[in-house]
C-alpha cells in the first residue's frame, strides 16, 4: 500500500463523507464520538497489555483499527475546523524537537 501524506487522508474522508456519509455531523458530536473511540483504544490497550482481562467468551478487537477510527475522526474534525494537519503536525514536532532536544536524552528515568 502507497503511503498517504495526512492532506491526502484528509481529502479522502472528506470525499466519504461528501458521497457516503451524507454530511459531517457537528463538531461536539464529532468530538464526543473521538472520546468515545479513543475509550475503545484504551480499553483494549488495557486489556492487552495492563492488568485487565477479556471477559470469557470477548474476542480480542484488532488494535490497528481501533486506532485507525480514531484517526478518521480527528480527520473528520480537522476538515470541519479548517485545520490543515500536515501544517500542524510539522509545526508540533518542531516545538517538541526544541522543547525536548535535551530534556529526554537527560532524563535518568529513560536510561
């Protein structure tokens, strides 16, 4: 599979939700729907790799897309906020490089 840049992935949901999902639906519940995915990521992160257990009979869920709902909704999100991720998302690792250049490598605890 080709890789996608996050505008690419922006651009495809927004063509699904324009041809198949009828519209966006409004950005509080789209965010209520991001918290109530990313619930599902950490149940299962929980479960696989905390001290929970499935419950007799639960089907492990695949990780990958539970992460992968999560970031359809953070897509929906961007497009309906006019937030263009690829700009962000550079502008996020910049400021942790400076922010952290150091404070991780100097950090006894990461040792």
């Amino acid at each position: 599979m080709s890789e996608l840049s996050l505008s690419a992935c922006q651009r495809q949901v927004d063509e699904w939700i324009r041809t198949v999902g009828v519209r966006y639906f409004s950005e509080l519940t789209n965010t209520a729907i991001l918290m109530e995915e990313v619930g599902e990521v950490a149940r299962l992160m929980a479960r696989r790799y905390g001290e929970q257990s499935f419950k007799e009979g639960e089907e492990e869920e695949d990780l990958g897309m539970e992460m992968a709902d999560v970031f359809f909704v953070l897509l929906c999100l961007a497009n309906q906020t006019g937030v263009d991720l690829e700009q962000a998302f550079g502008r996020a690792m910049e400021k942790k490089t400076k922010r952290d250049r150091l404070r991780h490598a100097n950090n006894p605890k990461l040792k």
